[in-house]
C-alpha cells in the first residue's frame, strides 16, 4: 500500500493526519498504513470491493469464439455504432 502513495500529495496528508491524531507508537513510521487499517477499510467498504477468485470456465466455452459468432457479434457492434452516428456505412 505505501508504494501506491509513495511521493503524492496523499503520503502528506497522511502524515498530517497521523501526527495530528497521535497514532502510533515509538517504533511507528509516519507515512504508513499499517495492516489493521487494510483489514478495517475492506470491512468497511465490502459492499463497493469484489474480491474473490477468478470463476474456471468449462471447455465448451471455448465454442463460443467461432467465427461465426465473432461476425455476428461485430456486425451488431457495427449497426450500433452507425446508429449512434459515430461510424458510417461504406
């Protein structure tokens, strides 16, 4: 987590934030998230995060991607990109 604020303005508004609220101990460095405030805004915020697994897809699903498919898919993509007037028709 502190690479991702490493050298932003969010780096020194959290320092601000905890030496005005006297966190830490004499071995805490200012700068740093520590795992508890990992742990409590995941709690906080699970109704917006999704983390979990990634699904396993059967192999039937490989069928999907025929040609076929790929033109039908491209000409219902095209159809509405005309409609919304951002292509045209040649």
């Amino acid at each position: 987590m502190y690479n991702i604020i490493s050298g932003t303005p969010c780096k020194d508004i959290l320092v601000d934030f905890q030496e005005n609220c006297k966190l830490g101990s004499a071995s805490f460095e200012y700068g740093y998230v520590t795992h508890g405030w990992w742990y409590g805004f995941k709690r906080r915020n699970r109704h917006r995060l999704v983390t979990k697994r990634g699904e396993k897809f059967s192999s039937h699903h490989a069928n999907w991607t025929k040609m076929k498919n790929v033109c039908q898919m491209y000409d219902v993509i095209y159809d509405e990109l005309v409609d919304a007037g951002v292509a045209i028709n040649l």
